[in-house]
C-alpha cells in the first residue's frame, strides 16, 4: 500500500512539473535581432534648398515683364517639392541592429 501511494504521488508530482515547464519558458520574454532603417534628413533638406534656389533661378529667367517676381516663387515652390522628392527617393539610408523583447 505505501508504495502505490509513493507511486501515486511520484506521478502527481511529476506531472505537475511538466505542466509547469512551459510556464517557466514563456515567463522569460524571447529577444529577437531587428534591422531599423531611416533615411537621411540633412539629404531631404538639401534637396528642397537647391530645389528652390534652381527653380527661383529657372522661373525668373523664364517669365518676362512684370512677372519675373511671380515666376521666382513659383518656380522656387516647384523646384522645393521636386528637390525633396528627388532627395527622398535618392537618398541613402542608415540601418543598423537593434534586440527587442516581444
């Protein structure tokens, strides 16, 4: 009789240990290697300022008469945005590694 109740509790324990096992694993988070990446802003705002300065020099020179002031600044708007873009989509990107917890 003693040796079936010291079965009997053998197996208990020893179930209850293995139901505990993943309890303990998952109470430990997983840390895992990202790659973040973003792009350069100091190429973005040199984009939009020779942007601007080309389209200014490019809308004066093409209006004429008493326009040449409306030309510059469109031509300034345009060559902003446009610079940007180019300066966006051309622009390198500075990647490295980080660990995360999740």
């Amino acid at each position: 009789m003693p040796n079936k109740l010291i079965a009997s509790a053998s197996l208990v324990v020893a179930a209850l240990s293995v139901a505990a096992a993943p309890m303990v694993a998952s109470a430990q988070p997983h840390r895992h290697r990202v790659q973040v990446c973003g792009a350069s802003t100091g190429a973005k705002n040199t984009g939009t300022v020779v942007g601007a300065v080309t389209g200014g020099l490019l809308g004066n020179a093409v209006s004429h008469g008493g326009g040449r002031t409306g030309g510059t600044l469109i031509g300034a708007g345009v060559g902003a945005v446009a610079g940007h873009q180019i300066a966006k989509h051309n622009g390198s990107t500075h990647c490295h590694y980080e660990w995360r917890r999740g």
